[in-house]
C-alpha cells in the first residue's frame, strides 16, 4: 500500500468517526474519550481561534476572579487560567471523566497551583452555585452536549450579573456547532453577545449575563 493509499483511507475513516460521533452526541453525551487526553492538550496548529493563550487573553481575567472551565478535559485551559487569576481565585474544572479531572490534578502540582477545583460531573444536573462565577468556558465542548439549553441554563445561573460565558467552536472538530446555533441556544436562556472572534470556521463567541 503506498503512502497516498494510506492517507486516504485514514481521512476517510476519520470523516466516518466524525460523523458517527456527532450523530451519537445528539442523544448521548460523548466527550473526547481519556485515552485521547493527550490529542485535547495540544493547541490545533492550523486555526489561531482555539489556542489555550488566545482564549485566556480575550477574558480579560483579573487576580481573585472565579473561573468555570467546563468540559476542562485535561486541563489546557484551567492550567493557564488559574495562573492569571493568582492564589485568591478559583478555576472549577468540571468533567465527566476521572481520568481527565486526574490529569488537571497532576499538571496542577507540576505548576505549582493550588487555586484549581475539580468537579466531576455533567452540566445541567444543577451542581453549580449560583451566582458564582465571573467567567465560564465551553472550547469545543458544547456540541458533545445533547441537552444543551439545560446546560446553558445551569451556566447562566452560575455566573454572576455581568458575567462573561466565552464559547469556542473550530470546524475540526467533530461536533462543531455553527455560530447561528450557539447565539439561538445562548440567547434562549437570557444570555446577550458580548464579542464575536475568529472566522465562521474557528471562532469564540462571548455572551453577557444580563441582570440577577
């Protein structure tokens, strides 16, 4: 089999996974598997939109904030968040996987940061406090969700009033979420957009928590 042959075949098993995982998420929720964590640790080299420093930046995170990565995986984005908030704020990293929240655990120690909370659990359970945090996250995570409006609506009342949710879509991803799905299912539970950044293919979407 020469290498052309190769390559082929391997996108085309790739496209029939994607799709098989995408079809999949509409009735169950299907995150990046554990044994995979080290695939969702490394920033995707051809879109600028999903790096971890690209992200963080467009927060605007200040010291003693409280920060929800949710979906964290194995923590590429709560690493570098609990770094910008110091010692007197918090980052919750929530997933349903032990052995992601095991890895966020370990990175933890390696950098020396103790302001990380892990939760595991799903959204829309209602395990969140209210009212709670400044900014949340969903990179690449919320299409993995089949009730979505239930998890927005939990994320929603976590935050506080002013309270940034900051969502990242990229189209390699195979439950990519256009940008026109994103605004309808935020905006049905009381969020307003607050930022668009990127390209219709690789983009962060901020939403504004308005009033209580």
């Amino acid at each position: 089999m020469s290498i052309l042959q190769f390559t082929i075949i391997a996108i085309v098993l790739f496209v029939i996974v994607s799709l098989l995982w995408r079809l999949g998420s509409h009735w169950k929720s299907l995150p990046c598997p554990s044994w995979l964590g080290w695939v969702v640790e490394m920033d995707n080299p051809f879109t600028k939109t999903n790096r971890a420093s690209v992200i963080i930046s467009l927060l605007e995170l200040q010291p003693g904030m409280r920060v929800l990565d949710a979906g964290c995986g194995s923590g590429r984005l709560a690493i570098p968040a609990a770094q910008a908030i110091g010692p007197q704020g918090e980052v919750t990293a929530l997933d349903l996987q032990s052995a992601m929240l095991a890895r966020v655990r370990e990175k933890a120690q390696d950098a020396q940061l103790s302001n990380i909370r892990l939760m595991q659990a799903g959204l829309g359970q209602g395990t969140l406090e209210k009212a709670y945090y400044d900014r949340a996250l969903l990179v690449t995570v919320l299409g993995e969700i089949p009730e979505q409006k239930a998890a927005l609506a939990e994320i929603h009342a976590a935050l506080k009033p002013g309270g940034i949710l900051s969502v990242t879509e990229v189209i390699f991803d195979p439950h990519f979420q256009t940008r026109e799905s994103v605004q309808r299912a935020a905006s049905h539970v009381g969020f307003r957009e607050a930022g668009f950044f990127g390209k219709r293919l690789a983009y962060t979407l901020h939403f504004e928590k308005i009033g209580q």
